[in-house]
C-alpha cells in the first residue's frame, strides 16, 4: 500500500510507522507494491511521449503506465506511440545525449518520510543472514564447511543482497559470482566490471561464462519463447556449477530472488537445502520485499545502480528475454539498435524456415514469444528398439540411429566401473558397481562392436532388465543427439560431465554412478524433447 503525506509532500509506504514521527494527513496512492524513482533519462522519454517537458519534476513509477508527479497518480500510455513507431524518431536524440544521476539527494525526502520503515527492514533481513550463516556453520553443519556468496546478476536485487550480506556479515570481502549469459546488456558488463568495482574495491567477483554461443543455438531451438525457455538451463546454471568446485568447501548461496517478481516463485522457501545444484544452499534475504522496498533501500544506502534501470528499464536481464515487456523491446529498439536488428534477423529466418505466412506480424506481433513447440528442428524419432539376443533368457540387443565408436564408452561410466576386453570380434565391458546391499559386484555386460548400430546387454540376474535397458537408451539417445549444449554438465553434482570442451566427457576420477544424469532429462537429453514431434499451438 502506498499512501501520499500531506505535510511531508513524499509517499509513504508504512502507515504505522510514519505515524509516530508525522503528524500529516496521509491519503492512499496506490494498492500496488511498486514505486521506482524516474530517473533523468527515463523523463527525457516520458516527455516525448506526452508531449511536454517533464524532465525537472520529480516522478515515481506506480507501474501500469501509473505515474506520480505533481502530487497525484497521472496515466502515461505509450502502447499506441511505441506501435507506431514513435519512439524512433526520437532514438538517436536520446541515445546521444545520456545523463545518469549519481547524486540520489533529490530521493532523500522519501527515504526520510520511511526512515523508521526501512530501518526495520534492513535490521530483519541481516539479521536472518547472519542466523543463516550461524546455523550452517555450527552444529549438524560444522563438518562440511559452508562459505557464503552472493549470486549477482548486475540487476537492482542482487545488488541490494550484496550490501546486506556484506553488512550483516562485516565482511567485505564475500566472493560474488556473476553469472553471465553472454545475454547480458552492455551496461550490465560495465557495472559489474567498472562502477560496481570502484565503489566496492574489495569484493572479489568471479565471472562464470558460458562457452555456448547463444546465437548457435537459437538456430538450433528457434528463438525462446514464455514456454520454450531451453537457455535458462544452459546459459544460467551450467557455468555457476564449474565455478563452485573451486570454492574450498560449499556454497551458502544468498540470492535476490522476491516473491512479488513473479508467481512462479511464489512457493519458494527462504533457505532452500536443495537446489539444481547440490552442495549447496540457496538463502533469499530479501524474498518478502517489494518493489518499493528495494528502492528505497538503494537510496537509503546511496547505492549505484546499473545504468539501464536509469533508462526506465523495471528489470535488467537477458536482453532478448521472451519475457521482457513491451516496454523493455522499445527502450532496447531505443538504446540498442545493433543488437536488435540482430535479433530480428534471427527470428526472420526461424519465421521462414518453420513456414509462417507473415514473418513481419510474427516478429513485430511478438507471436515468437508465445510459441510452443516447433523448434524449427527436423521432426526425428526418438524411439529405440530393443530385441531379444540369444546370448541368454535377459539378454537384449539395442538398436541405435548412429555408428557406434569409442566415444560411446563415455555415456557407459555413470553405470559404474568399466572393465574393457578389445577382442578380435568386439568390445567386451563389464560394469561393476555397488548394489543395493552395498556389495560391489559385476552388474551387466555389454558387447559393442564399433562400426555397427547394435549393443548387446547382458544383465546379472538380480538385476531390473527393462529399468537397465531404459537407462541405456537415455544414454543413447545423447549419443545421437547431443550437440553439446552443455546442461548435462549442470545436472551432475560432482563437476564429472565436461560437454564444453569438444565432447561429451565424463571424469571418471569424480563421478560417483549416481546415476542423475540419466534420465534428468525427457528421454534423457533436451534435443530429444525438441524433435519428438511436438505441435505447434
Ligand atoms: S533469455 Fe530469458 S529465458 Fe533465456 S536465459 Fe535469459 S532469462 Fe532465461
Ligand atoms: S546430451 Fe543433450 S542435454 Fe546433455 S549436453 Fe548433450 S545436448 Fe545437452
Ligand atoms: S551425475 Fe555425475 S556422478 Fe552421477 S552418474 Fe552422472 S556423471 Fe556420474
Ligand atoms: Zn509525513
């Protein structure tokens, strides 16, 4: 809730406790939980899309199009202006002439109208940082070390997380990770690695990048889309999980990952023990705040922020996010014109190539970002046959799409150890791994003969046939169509999957025939999920 103080001429977002310092009459703004501050930048944009200077006034954003200047929430609609291509005739002026404000001194008299608010709000969130930290250090946890990080995007939230922590923690010296998706805005890139940098000398932030080319793959996948999101797996997770196994111990991951973002996350706890990537623990101080308490806090701690949120930017993340709103696509047709025309090539040729009547419609429409299955992929199928094999009453044949080498013995080691014997006529494997009892014993025997599409199984009696010969199949379907997309190498716990760097490779000093890597996948590899045949709706 958001309410407006006659006497102070500032909202207020704390009835109760503005009260006790304020004798002003308060009257309610908005029901809302939003309230950014409209930089410079943002005014210049706002002032050409109602036609008269606003830039000298003081604006604060109460989301859908609601603004609040002049003391009263005021409607700017720019849906109809950006359709109509408006906000090109003005791109170059704005791009040319960008002001950032530093000096936050003109935000100074909401901070002081919620002083007592915030104050309270920091106080909770370090203090829940640094029980976090107590706990898994002490007790139960003592053994496995835990060392806490921050997980920083560039973006407003993990910034605030990082001055929290720091502060909770008296330590400035808490490693941050920034995980880059290569997706990222140019001055995303600049804050982390200049401006953030120079007002934080002594954090030490660990880039983690992806190998993958983004562009490639979208080739591959078609551009994402709200349903198609396959780069969230490979461009966010993979790469953090590398960076991880060098920490001397695991990972007390803070976050900055609120409720009111989005209902997805809704039901996420405050500390999660388990996470896509295990040994380690997530901890969201900051999951009940709002909008507006972000903010504030940012002006109440006078910290800078990563310039695109001064461009009027809401949220600052992959650039061609198929969840970026409308507004974001007009500011980055505004501010990043090279990028987008990239980015039109590119959904252009999928239009094209996975025959749409209307390539323009399907771009400018934004059709591309609700689209569902029909990656642009030849349809394949992903089903492999499996015979009976005389060799013995359980023994099978599994018949494969692709010849087999020596590249296949990879995908054999989550089974357990690999004892080989080359023989004149084929490969003999043994597998031995420990059974349920905890016995280590011989569990099946393969037979490959390189050249060939076929492998034969023999499994040990006590063993679960279809359960194997299904196992084996995941494991087949990445050898045919893995492209080395790399989120193999984020499900394994123990760092042993290595797609990046040529093949798929499994270490086998690390891994532990755990077996997760298996079938994490639909069918066992996210391309088989994409060529299955799926309509388009
Ligand atoms: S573009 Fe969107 S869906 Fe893709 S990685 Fe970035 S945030 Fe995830
Ligand atoms: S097997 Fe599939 S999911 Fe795994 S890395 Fe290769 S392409 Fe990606
Ligand atoms: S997930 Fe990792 S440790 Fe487990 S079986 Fe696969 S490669 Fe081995
Ligand atoms: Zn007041």
């Amino acid at each position: 809730m958001i309410y407006w103080c006659d006497k102070c001429k500032e909202p207020v977002f704390d009835k109760k406790s503005h009260e006790l310092s304020c004798s002003g009459r308060l009257k309610k703004l908005s029901e809302g939980s939003i309230c950014n501050p409209v930089f410079l930048q943002e005014r210049k944009l706002l002032s050409k899309i109602v036609g008269r200077d606003l830039t000298d006034k003081q604006i604060w954003y109460f989301g859908s199009s609601r603004y609040l200047f002049d003391g009263e929430v005021q409607r700017i609609s720019y849906v109809e202006w950006y359709k109509n291509n408006e906000h090109l005739k003005y791109a170059e002026e704005l791009r040319n002439d960008i002001e950032v404000e530093r000096d936050y001194s003109a935000y100074m008299g909401v901070v002081k109208a919620n002083e007592a608010y915030i104050k309270g709000l920091v106080f909770e969130a370090e203090k829940y940082v640094l029980d976090t930290y107590t706990e898994f250090s002490t007790g139960k946890y003592e053994d496995n070390k835990y060392i806490p990080t921050v997980s920083f995007s560039g973006g407003k939230d993990s910034t605030v997380v990082s001055r929290i922590v720091r502060d909770a923690l008296q330590d400035n010296t808490v490693i941050h990770f920034f995980g880059d998706t290569t997706l990222e805005f140019r001055e995303t890139y600049e804050y982390v690695t200049q401006k953030f940098k120079q007002e934080n000398r002594m954090v030490p932030m660990i880039p983690s990048e992806t190998e993958n080319d983004f562009f490639k793959l979208a080739k591959v996948f078609g551009p994402p889309s709200q349903h198609e999101r396959w780069c969230c797996t490979i461009f966010k997770t993979s790469n953090l999980n590398k960076e991880l196994e060098n920490l001397p111990g695991n990972s007390l991951s803070f976050l900055g990952i609120r409720h009111s973002e989005s209902l997805a996350r809704k039901g996420y706890e405050r500390t999660q023990e388990h996470s896509k990537i295990s040994s380690q623990i997530n901890a969201m101080p900051i999951i009940e705040w709002t909008d507006y308490d972000v903010w504030l806090y940012i002006l109440y701690k006078n910290l800078i922020i990563n310039d695109c949120y001064q461009y009027g930017y809401k949220r600052v993340g992959c650039w061609c996010c198929p969840n970026n709103s409308d507004w974001s696509m007009m500011l980055t047709e505004i501010y990043y014109p090279d990028d987008m025309q990239k980015w039109k090539e590119m959904v252009y040729a999928f239009a094209i190539k996975t025959g749409k009547t209307d390539p323009d419609d399907y771009y400018k429409e934004g059709r591309w970002k609700t689209r569902r299955g029909a990656s642009g992929l030849k349809v394949k199928n992903v089903t492999i046959m499996d015979t009976a094999c005389n060799l013995s009453d359980t023994a099978r044949n599994i018949i494969i799409d692709k010849k087999l080498n020596i590249d296949v013995l990879e995908l054999l080691k989550p089974f357990g150890d690999l004892k080989i014997v080359e023989k004149k006529d084929a490969t003999y494997i043994q597998v031995y791994d420990n059974d349920k009892t905890g016995e280590y014993r011989k569990c099946f025997e393969l037979i490959i003969t390189y050249g060939t599409n076929v492998i034969k199984v023999l499994p040990e009696e006590r063993i679960d046939v279809t359960n194997l010969v299904n196992r084996i199949k995941c494991q087949m379907r990445k050898y045919q169509f893995c492209i080395r997309c790399s989120a193999c190498d984020s499900v394994c716990p123990h760092g042993a999957i290595d797609t990046i760097h040529g093949k798929y490779k499994i270490d086998e000093a690390k891994c532990q025939h755990c077996k997760k890597c298996i079938a994490k996948f639909y069918n066992g590899c996210i391309i088989c999920d994409k060529v299955a045949g799926k309509k388009e709706s």
